[in-house]
C-alpha cells in the first residue's frame, strides 16, 4: 500500500460513554501517533464484520486503545466478580473483530491496557477480575493523581523487543488499571513484570504478525517518556513494512 513518500494510516479504536451516546478517545493517542510518524484515525465502535473487512484493507496498523470498560468475563468463562466494572459489548465485540481482521490481513497491532487484556483474552487466556482482592501484596495499579506519571518499576525480559526499546532491563511506567493478565493466551510470550509479579507487557509469538501489549499508557506523558517515544516509533516502523 505504501510508497516511501506515505505515512501509514493508524486506526485506534475508541471508547464509548454509554451515558451520553459517545464515542469518544483521550488526545495522546492520536497526537503519540502522529510525532511517531504514523497518520490516526479513531475508529468508531460498530461491532459488524461488513464494517471493520473494508476498513482493515486501508489500514497500516491498530492501535486497541484502554477502555473505562472491563472485558466482559464470560468472555473467558468465570462468572461476574464482586469488583467487576462496567463492561461493554461494543468495545469488547469491535475490538476483537479488528484483532480477527488484522490477523487475517497480517494488519500490526499495539494492543495499551484493556487492550493488552483482551488480546490475551481473544487467545483463549484469563485476567484477574480484581488485583487488590485477588493478588496478594498487590501493587496499586489503579493510580490516582497525576495521569502520566510514572509509578512503579517493571523488570523486563533480556534482550526482548521491550529491553530493546528500553536501552535497558527495567523500568518506570504508569498504571492505571485495576484488572490483569492471569493464565496466558495461545501464542502470547510475557516480556515484563511488576514486583508483584503481573505480568506487564506481552507479544505475539507467531510468525509474521507483530503485536505488543502494554499494561500501562505510553500515550499518557509521551512527550518527556522515552520508552513510550521509542515504543511508538517501532510500532510504526512495522507499520511500515506492512
């Protein structure tokens, strides 16, 4: 699709305020995107095939953006925990689709927060419904304050994409969620951990498609981050050879 003279066309998904009938997407993911390179396109949240197949054939790369949603746990067969959040059928179902579809087409993928979660979920794995009751000695996940502010540490797997990008084996990230990775999905190898050993960042194993996944926001404090700088500029250089 692309001459040397294109940027490549990034889709991100949006999130949806059911109260006020919006779709709707924090700035810092377009704005990440486009000074890493890469053309944004939010996407709206229409879960029908006929609507994502003639999408994903213009498409570079998808980002599957974090979500004020839960993944819908029978969607991974457990029941609803007491902590369980809102979920959404739109964001779980639209997304999903767009991860079928970019499989299919060998489409890039960088998978942030909610988004790591159901990528790991669409490979038939679990999450942690609720960190603080199911962990023990969790870490505070769910960060208040200041949005972009990094705060906790992970360890990351050596000489891994992520150690790469790192230009070293830890670091500090934000977080902002209050669900996890629990049993690993097909194909899905973890490369980063908190203390509290939560799995932090995964990637797909299977030839011939990249995807990452992050638990944190690398679209929140991008500007002063160089991890979420470097992680934005290799998405978009696989988007690139697409």
């Amino acid at each position: 699709m692309l001459n040397q003279s294109q940027k490549p066309l990034i889709g991100i998904t949006t999130r949806l305020n059911e109260k006020d009938d919006q779709f709707y997407l924090r700035r810092y993911y377009g704005e990440a995107i486009y000074s890493a390179g890469g053309v944004p396109i939010y996407l709206p949240l229409i879960p029908e095939p006929d609507y994502i197949d003639p999408i994903i054939k213009h498409l570079d790369g998808v980002v599957l953006s974090g979500s004020n949603s839960d993944v819908d746990p029978l969607r991974y067969g457990q029941g609803p925990h007491i902590k369980l959040g809102a979920v959404s059928y739109e964001k779980d179902e639209t997304d999903i689709l767009f991860l079928q579809a970019c499989e299919a087409n060998k489409v890039p993928v960088l998978a942030i927060c909610y988004g790591m979660q159901l990528l790991n979920v669409y490979r038939g794995g679990t999450l942690f419904q609720d960190l603080e009751s199911q962990i023990e000695d969790v870490l505070k996940h769910q960060q208040e304050g200041n949005y972009s502010r990094p705060s906790h540490s992970i360890k990351i797997k050596e000489e891994s994409l992520l150690a790469i990008l790192a230009g070293g084996n830890t670091a500090r990230v934000n977080s902002h969620h209050h669900q996890g990775v629990d049993t690993l999905g097909e194909d899905i190898e973890p490369i980063a951990w908190s203390a509290d050993g939560l799995v932090e960042a995964i990637i797909n194993t299977r030839p011939d498609h990249f995807i990452l996944g992050v638990q944190w926001h690398p679209e929140a404090g991008w500007e002063k981050d160089q991890l979420s700088q470097a992680l934005f500029r290799h998405f978009i250089s696989r988007a690139c050879r697409k």
